[in-house]
C-alpha cells in the first residue's frame, strides 16, 4: 500500500511554514526513492500544532507537530511513515486533548478529507443530508431546520427555518441562495477553515436551502482577502457541477440549483447582509433600510435566503442525523454546536466546536491554557470588533446567545481575541470608535458622524481634557449609536466601547492619577 501523507494547505497552516514543510517531505521522499501520496488536506483547527502533519498507517492515522523542514529528515530516520516516534510525535490525532474534547458535528471532515474529492467526502458521510432532502417535500425540510433550533452563526443568532419558510411562501419567479462568507470580524476564521478545508459541506448544504425554498441560483460572496478560499471555493464547485450535484438537475432529481463565488472588495460593512446584496449586483456596499426584507426583496429584487457559511454548513448533519440529533446539543434556546476560535494573547489558539453551554472561563482558562505570556488574563473581546469586552468577574458566563445579551455582550460569530493585563482598554474602546468611523459605509448619521466624533472624544479623555465631562459625552453618543444606527456596525460599536468603561474603569482615568495607582 502507497503511504499517505497529510499536509495542511488552508492559509493558516500556509503561514506557519506548512509548504516549506511540504517541499522538504517531497524532497525527502525523491531522495530515499520512497513512493508516497502527499494529500493537502485542510486544518483540524489546532493552530498552536500547525503544520501537523499526518501519516496514514495500518493502526490508524498518526500525527507530527508543529513541524519543521528541519525535522523532516530526523521524522523520515525514525520511521514516520509507519507512525514511528519523534519529538514531535503526537500520536492519534482524534486523542489530542485540544480535538478530543471538542463535538465535531459541522467540523467532523475538516483536517480528516481531501478537500476536493468527493468520493472522500461521500466516504465521511457527505451527501447523505442532500439524499434524505431530495425525498422530503421543500415544507419538510424547512420544519426539519426550523425543529433543529439552528439559529444564524454570523452574528445575530435569527432563527434559520424561519428565514428559509418566509422564502419558500414568498412568490417569485425567481428565487437565490446568498452565502455571507465576508468573514471580516477580528480573531475569526471558522469560514475560512470549512472553505478551504471541506467546501462540499457548504455546497451541500446550499443546494438543500435551494431545494427547500425554491431558489435555483446561489452566490458565495467571499472577502478579497482569502485567495485561498477562493482557489478551493471555485474547484470544488467545478467538481461538484461534473458531478451532477449541481447542474439542471440535482443528483439525478427534478430540482435544479447551481452557484457562483463571488470575489468582495475589502469593506467590513459588506457583511452585513443588505450591504452584501448592493455589492453583489456592482454597487457601492452600502447598508438599505428595511422593510423590505431580502427574504422578501432581496438580490436583483428577488426572494433571497441570506445566510452565514457556517449556518449553510450545519444543515447537512440536520437533515443527515435528523433535527432531534441536533437540537439534542446546546441549552436553552441556543440549539447545536458552535465553531468558537479562540485567538489573540493565547496558548493554546484554534478552532474549538462545542455544543452551547460552556463557560467563558473553561474556554480560556482551560481550553485556552491562559495567556501566551504566561501574564493573567485582563479582558476577552468575544463577537469581533463590535463585541464588548469581558473582565475574569463575568468568566461564569455561558456561551448562549441569551446569557451573553443579558450580560450586555454578544457571541457574533463567536471568535474570542484574549488580552493580557497589560492591554489599554481606552485605547482599545478608541480603536473600536475608530474603526467604525473607518469602515462605516456612511448612509447613517449616527453611525458615520457618532464614530468620529467619538474619537475625538476619547482622545480629550486621553489628554485629560475635562474626563468627567468627556466620558459622560461618550456614554450619550454610544446610547445614539446603538439605538440610531441603520445597521449593526454604528449599532453593536457601544458594546467595545461601553464595555471597556464599564469593567475597566481605572484606565480611563487622567494620566497622573493612573500612575499613582500603579
């Protein structure tokens, strides 16, 4: 049997080294006249083990890292191919701590297949949830979604069957399948990680949205800044069109559905949703006012389900396992698993799928390992750029949508950047005020003047011009913003902002009085 060898190509592993490591096993492999297959599979998420490399043998996969060319030929001498031991023996990877504790359910493929075949994505169980679509009527997958308790990933947490039944009742003569991949949030990369590491799940699971609401065209709209994701994106859809998975009709069924990918040009604010919709039909990505909702009159005016990649991605294991499965997972009205990343000032950084429920403290403390610096844990921003900042007091938290709001925060698409106890947290609350003035697409006055004049606020807090004053000014732009703003980028950037005043209050006082309390 030919050895199989296993190199991550997603861009996270990509910029730890993994090509070098790639070129060297090659290298290696010609040298010795060893025959070997090298697969570039995706990541498993364990980013603190990339390149982990995988070699197949006759006990099961074992896996080697975080590699370098420089260990290849040591790895080669002992015996790697047969799963001999090296320093950076890790053994089976399933029994890692960081993957073991983890409840794979939308991840389960990823690191495990070759990205662009499908035989090994139909051998891990893909395509099953598509098959027991094609023999339900279009109102009995959407119930079966509805039951599940899937709610929107990308941020907002909107129940998915609902989205998907307000398509399917609305009429059209034409209908499509959006997938919001403009995955722009800070210390995220979960949609990354699905595209480049298993895009069929995401096509599967369009295709079955296509069916249960009528649409026949779908667009994967993508941020400029993953050409990776793109690349695989675009090639995997080619195989899944030569496949008959896509096409006029869908694995031989009545039903039609094909797809696009779409390329965005860099603005934040095109992930909001009705942004995307004006960037995808060659506008400025500017936010609309609803009503009309894009469920309503969405892309080219027509009825539109707008989802986020990892939503389009959990439906497959619904409609394989069933919505009980699924529900079965999470507490309250947060329902399934859900892909936290977990990044910034961290030991142990990666993706970690769980099902809703776990504490904020477990997840950085004991599945983060803490700080990288060894220093204590100041702040966690959860939910990207616009996601409040919690102190070690509110650590108790659940991660459910409903815990975190009621703490005035948000999960978003759940990426948590951590923060050691030498972080400013006025700098961070200015940065956020910053980047909102930035990024704001400027239709609302809340959001585009609120934004810059809060930086210039804060600045005055900074030199300790009036804070008193200042910061009460701040507090009365941020209840503006949030309650004013058309959209969610001048509406969710008092979370930061109010956060980091609330729960850190010494660093927003005058210079000398900060010293003196050092």
């Amino acid at each position: 049997m030919i050895p199989r060898i296993y190199i991550p190509g997603d861009s996270g592993a990509l910029a730890l080294g993994a090509e070098k490591v790639a070129k060297a096993i090659a290298g290696e492999l010609a040298e010795r006249g060893i025959e070997a297959k090298i697969v570039r599979n995706g990541s498993r998420g364990a980013y603190f083990l990339e390149p982990m490399v995988e070699v197949a043998t006759a006990n099961g996969r074992v896996a080697y890292g975080p590699v370098k060319p420089s260990d290849v030929k040591s790895l080669f001498d002992g015996g790697f191919l047969t799963g001999g031991h090296h320093k950076r023996w890790l053994g089976t990877p399933d029994k890692i701590p960081f993957l073991a504790k983890q409840t794979r359910l939308t991840f389960a493929r990823c690191g495990v297949t070759d990205p662009l075949s499908l035989e090994s994505y139909k051998k891990h169980g893909g395509l099953n949830g598509l098959t027991n679509a094609l023999a339900l009527t279009p109102a009995d997958i959407v119930a079966q979604v509805t039951e599940s308790g899937l709610r929107g990933r990308g941020g907002a947490g909107f129940p998915t069957g609902i989205k998907w039944k307000t398509v399917l009742d609305t009429a059209g003569d034409r209908k499509y399948i959006v997938c919001n991949a403009d995955e722009g949030d800070s210390g995220t990369f979960a949609d990354r990680m699905i595209m480049e590491g298993d895009p069929f799940v995401l096509i599967e699971g369009m295709t079955i949205a296509g069916i249960a609401t009528g649409a026949t065209k779908g667009f994967v709209y993508v941020r400029s800044e993953y050409p990776h994701a793109v690349a695989v994106m675009n090639k995997a859809v080619e195989v899944a069109r030569k496949a008959g998975v896509l096409g006029a009709s869908v694995l031989g069924s009545p039903y039609a559905f094909d797809m696009e990918i779409r390329v965005g040009a860099g603005a934040y604010v095109c992930g909001e949703e009705t942004a995307l919709l004006d960037s995808l039909e060659g506008k400025r990505g500017m936010v609309r006012a609803k009503p009309p909702l894009p469920a309503h009159k969405g892309l080219f005016g027509k009825p539109t389900v707008i989802n986020n990649v990892i939503s389009l991605a959990s439906v497959p294991i619904i409609m394989d396992k069933g919505a009980a499965f699924y529900k079965d997972f999470g507490m309250g009205r947060s329902r399934g698993t859900i892909p936290i990343q977990i990044a910034g000032n961290v030991k142990y950084a990666g993706l970690f799928e769980a099902a809703f429920g776990m504490t904020l403290g477990e997840i950085i403390d004991d599945i983060g390992g803490g700080t990288a610096t060894g220093r204590p844990v100041k702040a966690v921003q959860v939910g990207g750029p616009l996601g409040a900042y919690f102190p070690r007091a509110l650590f108790d938290t659940r991660f459910d949508y409903e815990a975190f709001a009621a703490k005035d925060g948000l999960i978003g698409h759940a990426g948590i950047v951590v923060f050691d106890d030498t972080a400013d947290m006025l700098k961070q609350a200015r940065f956020a005020m910053e980047f909102c003035a930035i990024e704001s697409c400027g239709k609302c006055t809340p959001c585009r003047i609120g934004s810059t004049r809060g930086v210039e606020t804060i600045d005055r807090i900074v030199a300790g011009i009036e804070p008193e004053k200042n910061l009460a000014l701040v507090t009365d732009l941020c209840n503006t913003m949030k309650f004013g703003s058309l959209c969610a980028l001048g509406g969710f950037t008092p979370y930061p902002v109010m956060s980091s005043i609330t729960h850190f209050p010494d660093d927003f006082k005058p210079a000398p009085v900060r010293v003196a309390a050092e």
